[in-house]
C-alpha cells in the first residue's frame, strides 16, 4: 500500500453527493481550473473530487503515474500535494506545456528534449525576432517607441525562464502509449491515477492498458481510475468517443473480486440524480456553448451516461504470468 491511508478495492458510481462530501477537493479543483482556464468537461469535477478525496492525505515524495494525462488537472493537484507524478498521454505535448505551467509548476521531459522542449524555446517562440543568446537579445528595440518599457519586459522574460517553484512534486511529462511504457520500470511507482482516460479504449485495448500500468505498480499499490459506467452492456459514446462499461466488465478487466463493494445497483437513481443536479448544470464550461457536437450540445444539461471510480491494489505477492505487458 503507498504511503497515505488505508485504500478499499471497489466499482462505485459518482455520485452528485460528492459536490458537498468532497467540497474541499471540489474547491481545489474549481481553483485550478480557474487559474490554467481550463474549461473541465461537466462530469470531471466529479471524478477529480473523487480522486483527491480517495488519495488523500498525499505524503510528500510519493511517485505517481497520471494515465492519460493530457494537460488535466489532476497532475498539477498532484504536484501541489508535494508528489511526483510521470504523466503519460500518447499525444505528443513536447511543445504544449507553455510558460504558464512552467511558471507554476516543476517540470521536466523524462527523456529530456523528446518529451519537452527546452526553455528558451518558449521564449524564442513568443519573441522569434530575437535570437537567443545573441547580442540583439542585450539592445535596445529598434523603434524608440518601445525604449521605456523594454528593460522591464526584459526582466520580466528572464525571471519567468529562470523560475522554479519550491514545495512542489516535479510533474515528468512522458510521451508515450499506455501499452507500451518501455522507460517505466517494473513495480517502480507507488501510486496510479486515470481520469476520463482509458475509456478512449474498447475492452481489449482496456485489457492491455491496465496490464501496463500493473506491472510498474509497486505490490500493495493503488491503481484508482474513472470511465464511463453502462447499466447493461458496453457502450461507445460518440461524443466524447468514449466507451461506457459495465459492472462485470470492469470487474474481469481490473481483475475486481465480487466481494468487493459497487453501488451499480442504484444505476437509475444515481443516473436520475444527475440529471436533475443544479450545481453541474449551473456550471457548465463555456466550451459546451460553442458547438452542438460535444456531450452537451449548445449548453444543454442531459447527461447520456455518468461516471464510475475504479480501485484496484495491487497484490503483494502476483505470479509471474499475471499482470504481464500485452503483447
């Protein structure tokens, strides 16, 4: 078990319950999400919630690894709580993670370069008519009418680049496929988390996804995750193009005992809750204004499916043959 408190293997629905049993993780998420300008899709306050409260208290130093991570929120929650996260997204990030998360935040490519570009070329990309180190960098503007705020604008640059912030987890950005995370040790990280993330999978890709990430988890860690929950059967939701799994699907795929706890029982209810939740239709992201082909289309509230949390801990003592990379 990583450092922190006891874990609970289970499946349970989110339910809306989690806007005032989790309101202190909630504002959290909300603050962040407010300060990257973030627009989080309507569901994922309630999985971020989740997550923090069921990780919760993050000890210092612990290693997590973010599944999918993207530029999402989770990671930098992650890094604030003082852990250090490998965030692995197939999407190529190198030159996405800009000033305003390198300010914020430590950061680093785990293979250097090939997963995040240097510095100065943050700068070189936000002032490209200068060439850095270059002796222009050091002269005044060619127009006089940019003399007197060059020197601040300068200063301001240079402590931006050089700034590292104290206190935090460094967030290791890792461009790579969840199936194959060839640079990540066997048993290597204490803890994993996925967001709205392994869902992009149908059920065998699934199967290979969570055989990865087994296999770098320490024995006795936690592997919390949420995706999309079906009633009856598996699902694929065109929107989001994410899949919705049932109960005994999740159970097979995340190798879930039957004695462990689920509440897929209140499928309807908790489904009838959601729909009615003025919180989460009162806070929708501008995002869903713009367009009617997004998960609520034009800012319309009617959820077609809700999410489900995950938690697997990873047995002490595993055979060999279990848990082995996908092939």
């Amino acid at each position: 078990m990583p450092p922190g408190k006891p874990h609970v293997e289970r499946v349970e629905i989110l339910s809306t319950a989690l806007l005032d049993d989790a309101r202190t993780y909630l504002q959290q998420i909300r603050a962040l999400e407010t300060e990257l300008r973030a627009g989080i899709g309507w569901h994922y306050v309630l999985d971020l919630s989740w997550t923090a409260k069921d990780l919760s208290p993050v000890v210092r130093g612990t290693r997590f690894l973010d599944a999918g991570a993207g530029r999402g929120l989770m990671q930098w929650w992650l890094s604030d709580q003082g852990g250090d996260v490998i965030s692995v997204d197939r999407l190529d990030r190198k030159d996405k993670m800009g000033k305003k998360w390198r300010e914020r935040w430590p950061i680093k490519g785990l293979r250097g370069n090939e997963d995040l570009a240097p510095v100065d070329y943050e700068v070189r990309r936000a002032r490209p008519h200068l060439v850095l180190p270059g002796i222009r960098e050091f002269l005044p503007p060619k127009s006089p009418r940019h003399w007197p705020q060059y020197p601040q604008k300068l200063l301001r640059s240079w402590e931006k680049v050089q700034y590292t912030p104290g206190g935090q987890g460094t967030v290791y950005i890792y461009g790579q496929d969840l199936t194959d995370m060839t640079d990540v040790p066997d048993e290597s990280v204490d803890a994993i988390v996925s967001i709205s993330s392994l869902e992009h999978n149908d059920i065998a890709g699934l199967r290979g996804c969570v055989a990865e990430l087994m296999r770098v988890l320490k024995p006795g860690g936690v592997l919390t995750a949420t995706v999309g929950a079906a009633r009856d059967k598996d699902w694929f939701h065109e929107p989001s193009q994410g899949w919705c799994y049932t109960e005994e699907t999740l159970r097979e795929v995340f190798d879930i005992p039957d004695s462990a706890p689920s509440n897929y029982d209140r499928y309807d209810e908790l489904m009838d809750d959601l729909c009615n939740c003025d919180e989460l239709k009162d806070n929708l992201a501008d995002l869903y204004f713009k367009s009617g082909d997004n998960g609520m289309p034009w800012g319309k509230c009617d959820p077609q499916y809700q999410s489900v949390g995950v938690v697997k801990i990873k047995p002490k003592t595993q055979p060999r043959r279990s848990f082995q990379r996908a092939e």
